[in-house]
C-alpha cells in the first residue's frame, strides 16, 4: 500500500513536487513557487505552456531551487469550479507524468482554492492512487511506476492526516476490484473468486467469509443462480462476507449484493463474438461489493453488513439452461427464460433473496446489468432504481461525495407488464426494445424482501474501452462500488 503522511516539504526528502495550478494563474501557492524560481510559472503562464486546464501539467526540471529535483503543475480548471473530481484528476495526471519516477511525491496545497484543506488533500491522494494504476500486471515487464510516498506538504495536522490516510484505504481498495475485474478468466472463477473473498477476510479484523457450493445452493433452493452456472464445468458460488464490528447500531444491517458473472459468453444465447473479451468485467459488481465490504472493515466504520456475491460463468454446454426453461429461485418464484444473456438479473434474484433472509435492513445491489444503461448514460454515471425515496436519496449523495456517481431512474408498477409470462410468474426479460434497465429493475424489486432496497446498474462505468480523460486514465476496470460504499458505510455509522 502506498505510504502517506503530512510534512513539511523541506522534511518529506521529495523525487518530485506537485501543485494544484487553476485559472487564472496566480493562487497562493504558485505565487510562492513562483517567487522561489525566478518567475518560471509566470513566463509559463504567458507564453502559453502552462494554462492551468484541467488534467494538464508541466512538468519543470529544477536545480535546486526548490526542495526536490523536479515540479508538476496540476491544472484544475477554472478557479471557481474547482472540486474534488478536479483535484483527483489533477492527482492523476501527476502521477502519469511522474510515471517513470515514482519515489516520494509531495503534494503542495492552495488555500485560495474553493476546497477546504482537508478535502484537497484527500482527493489529491485518492486521485494519485488511481491515477497511478497499471493494468498491465500480466506483462513480463511493465515499466510504469507508482509513487511509493505521498506526502501532504503541510504543518502536522490531525484532520488533515485523518483525511489523506482514509482517502488512501478507500483508493487502493478500489484498485483491488480493479485487480479483480481485469483478471483473465482463465485465472478468475467462481471457486477462485471465493478463494479471494477468503484472503481478504483473513486479512482484516471482524470479516468472515463462507463460500456456499452447488450442494448448499440446491438446498437453499437457488434455482435461478444454479441454472446459469450449469453450462460451465467451474461450478457457481454463492460468496458471503459479513461485518460485525464493535460499537456499530443494532437497527442496520447494511446489505450488498454483487454481480459476479466471472465470465458471460450470453450461453446458448451468445453473445457476438467482437468485444467478447471483455465479458470477464462482467464481475465488476461482485468486485465493487467484496473490496467494498473490505473498505468499511479496513475504515473501521461502525455499520454491520452483509454481503452476497452472485459467482457463476455463463457459457454454453451440454448441461447449460435453455430459452424457454423455467427456472425456481429460492423465493418460490418461477422465472420463463426467454434469452440465457439476461442472467445477470438471475442470479442476483437469488442473492438479494439471501441477504433479506439474514436481515438485512438496507439493500444496495451493484450489477453491471444493461447495455442500455451505458447508452444512456456512458462511462461515468451508472443508473440507479430504488423503492425508497430516502435511501434513494442518500445512495444519490454518498455517489456525489466519493465520486461513483449515481443517477436516479424511475422504478415503476406499469413497467412490470414487459416480464409477464404466460406459463410462468414471470419471463427474465422481453422481446420488445424498450426500457430494459427499467423492466429488469422489476424483475429484481420481486426478490428485493421488504425495506429500502436499491438496483445501481453501472454498465457504464464499470469497465472502460478507452481512458476516461479525468482520474481513470487507463482500460479496464475501475473499481466502481468501492468508494460508493465505503461513503455509504459513513453516512449510516
């Protein structure tokens, strides 16, 4: 884990300098830098090098002007609009630059920007760690180097250091799921995801982990989830992680529930063959979840949780479920399948049954669900559907502070029209184009139980084709859910 601390910049020994620098040039902080080196940032600023927009930087070589060898100015956009996704982009973009570097990065702070301290502190940090991430951990070599110390250049300052080593935890966690939804799927299965889920609760104090098998799953009477694991010779899981830390209310028991379909082919109804590589980032939801439920117990946070992930690869085969099957979950329900490439929502009915059934109040499910939704929306909202107006609310408001952002979509009785069935309590999806996020938020509020309950589809930002342009700079996963969480968790201790 990357090392944080606040000091003095004289004190931290920094390979590099970092500096916030908005429009129009000239805060606090770059005055003094400004003073120290001769007026370099002011003739930067004139000739057109150096902007202040956000995301750029310049990075300056020095000789001994400062107390470190090099400097990066940050832009961050227009000095009004500054805000902690300016910040986290900015901490980014440092990153990249330094990228050959690594070693000691000092973050320098700007008290003219509209950001308290602490809040600049921390979204530098969080945007450094995830700025910084490589996803190339299967190549023989990978020359990308992440800073191994961020130091707050600052007087000692215990809110301060409160903020920077929390925004550390919740940013290397997301980097953990991203881990997780890169894996290739020839190392990342069902039974291996479950063996990961155990590491992590051997890792931290009150996390347990219980890994069900095909045996307890059929005596729980999950017919839904087994049938979309059927096709595959790795068999599904049903991964449970529970949180009971000391100090925490007895009236919540926070529930999470996963997608973790490690790979999705669609089974027999298959998907096209272009972009199928992907489909091993169709565990982004369960990676979310289990790095999620991770952060609250590395945090600290007093809020019992719960959560289930939904493990299964969904391929044809010989044994795998048909269009046109009807499948029993574990409420009693019977779904008619009507397209094997809509199992997502199927084996989430059975989790999000689960959770209910071991008393979770609150339910939050995280799935990358739905094209549609990332046509909606793109990579960087996901599509929330909740049955509570006050838990949709705070879920909307623990996305705007962490930065997984969640926008509200309507769930409605009238959509529930589109799953019915003639021959059995419902179909898995339907054969006209419209509204799906919406129909398959139905499907899941039939297994939601009673209690606040919310479906965040986050196709979209779950797993990236192509650089995002802000603090997710690089293919793959992203890590969506973690930070969500671990905001929630806050709000609810």
């Amino acid at each position: 884990m990357t090392k944080v601390e606040i000091a003095l910049p004289g004190q931290a020994g920094a390979d590099a300098l970092a500096l916030p620098v908005a429009q129009p040039l000239g805060g606090d902080g770059s005055k003094i830098l400004d003073g120290k080196l001769g007026g370099r940032l002011s003739r930067l600023g004139e000739s057109g090098e150096l902007r202040g927009d956000r995301g750029e930087t310049v990075l300056l070589h020095l000789n001994g002007e400062l107390e470190a060898p090099r400097l990066v100015a940050a832009g961050v956009g227009k000095r009004e609009n500054v805000d902690p996704d300016a910040l986290r982009t900015a901490g980014a973009a440092a990153a990249q630059a330094l990228s050959r570097v690594g070693g000691t990065l000092v973050w320098l702070l700007d008290e003219s920007l509209p950001v308290p301290l602490p809040e600049q502190a921390a979204a530098l940090v969080e945007g450094t760690i995830l700025g910084s991430y490589s996803p190339g951990h299967w190549k023989s070599k990978d020359d990308a180097r992440a800073p191994e110390r961020i130091v707050i250049g600052h007087a000692d300052d215990p809110e301060l250091q409160a903020a920077v080593e929390r925004a550390a935890v919740v940013a290397e966690r997301a980097n953990r799921a991203r881990d997780l939804s890169n894996m290739p799927p020839n190392e990342l299965t069902p039974h291996t995801l479950g063996e990961k889920a155990q590491e992590l609760a051997a890792e931290l104090e009150h996390l347990t982990c219980a890994v069900l098998a095909t045996k307890e799953l059929d005596d729980l009477g999950m017919g839904a989830l087994t049938a979309v694991g059927r096709g595959s010779r790795n068999e599904p899981r049903l991964i449970v992680l529970r949180y009971d830390p000391p100090g925490a209310r007895d009236d919540i028991l926070l529930g999470l529930v996963g997608k973790s379909i490690t790979f999705d082919a669609g089974g027999i109804s298959i998907k096209p063959s272009g972009g199928m590589q992907d489909m091993k980032g169709d565990m982004s939801g369960g990676a979310g979840t289990l790095h999620g439920i991770g952060a609250l117990a590395a945090l600290g946070t007093p809020v019992r949780a719960i959560a289930a992930l939904a493990a299964a690869e969904n391929l044809p085969g010989g044994d795998a479920f048909r269009p046109g099957d009807i499948l029993r979950a574990a409420n009693g329900k019977t779904i008619e399948v009507i397209n094997t490439d809509a199992e997502g929502r199927l084996v989430l009915a059975d989790a999000l049954w689960y959770v209910r059934r071991e008393g979770a109040t609150h339910v939050l499910d995280l799935a990358t669900l739905t094209g549609a939704m990332e046509l909606a929306l793109g990579d960087l909202y996901a599509g929330g559907f909740a049955n509570d107006k006050d838990w949709e609310d705070r879920i909307v408001e623990a996305g705007r502070r962490s930065g997984d952002l969640v926008w509200p979509f309507p769930l409605h009785p009238r959509y529930r029209r589109y799953i019915d069935s003639a021959f059995a309590d419902m179909k898995n999806g339907s054969t006209l184009r419209q509204g799906s996020p919406a129909l398959a938020a139905e499907f899941l509020h039939e297994f939601a139980g009673d209690g606040p309950w919310m479906h965040v589809d986050m196709a979209g930002p779950a797993f990236l084709e192509r650089s995002r342009g802000d603090y997710l700079r690089v293919p793959g996963g992203t890590g969506y859910g973690v930070r969500l969480i671990a905001e929630l968790g806050r709000m609810l201790a």
